[in-house]
C-alpha cells in the first residue's frame, strides 16, 4: 500500500511541475527572471535554458529566451529556434502574426550574417546587374 501511495505522490508532483503554468513555482526560473530584471542578459539566458532541461515544454520560458536572444543578445539564430519552439507549443498565440514577423526579420540578420561570413559564395552587386543585362 505505502508503494501505491509513493508512486501517486510521484506521478503528481511529476505532472504538476512540468506544465507551463508552474513556472514561477520554480527556483531556476526565478532566478532568471531576477538576472534579467537586473539586465544580466546573459546570465538570464543561461538560468532559461537550465529551466528547460526540467521543463522542455515551457512556452512561457522560449518565449522568454527568443526575446532576449533577438532583443539584447543578439543571436538571431537562436532567437529563431526559441520563437519557433514558443509557435509549436502554443499555437493558438494571439501574438502569432507578429512573432513570424519577428522570425523573418531574425531570418534576414542571421542571413546577412552569414554573407558577411562567406562572400565568395554569394553574388555581389555588380555581378547580379551583369546578370540583369543580359
């Protein structure tokens, strides 16, 4: 009986903290949103990307990580990955249309990053108006 009863306490606590509601519950994810009050950036995406290894499901928490990644770190890749999780998870977002704005806009700098990075592999200018004119 004393198994029956442990395994219930077990399976409930494992339920309960893993929705996305329970965040603020969570010490990791206070602890971020102190570091990123306090304009510790970098600090706070470490202490969200910690929170997720308990709750890979959190879209509060990748939304949290696309902000800071596209608004103060600026990481436009992982901005992208973050606000992608953030859709998947939570689809019905009323922010929908303007988090994939967001996402093409991340698109363009991470693109104009890797340019800047290879531009043997590109095009330049003068090569596409000799295209044109032909």
């Amino acid at each position: 009986m004393g198994k029956i009863i442990l395994t219930f306490i077990c399976t409930l606590l494992f339920l309960t903290s893993c929705g996305p509601s329970n965040e603020k519950a969570h010490p990791i994810f206070n602890q971020a949103e102190k570091a990123l009050n306090s304009g510790k950036y970098a600090e706070a995406a470490q202490l969200y990307e910690k929170y997720l290894d308990f709750n890979r499901r959190s879209y509060r928490t990748h939304y949290k990580l696309a902000e800071l990644y596209n608004d103060s770190l600026d990481n436009p890749l992982l901005a992208i990955y973050h606000f992608r999780q953030y859709l998947k998870l939570f689809p019905a977002s009323s922010d929908r249309e303007i988090i994939e704005k967001w996402i093409v806009s991340a698109e363009k700098r991470y693109a104009e990053r890797v340019k800047e990075r290879f531009p043997e592999t590109y095009a330049t200018e003068e090569e596409i108006n000799i295209l044109r004119e032909h």
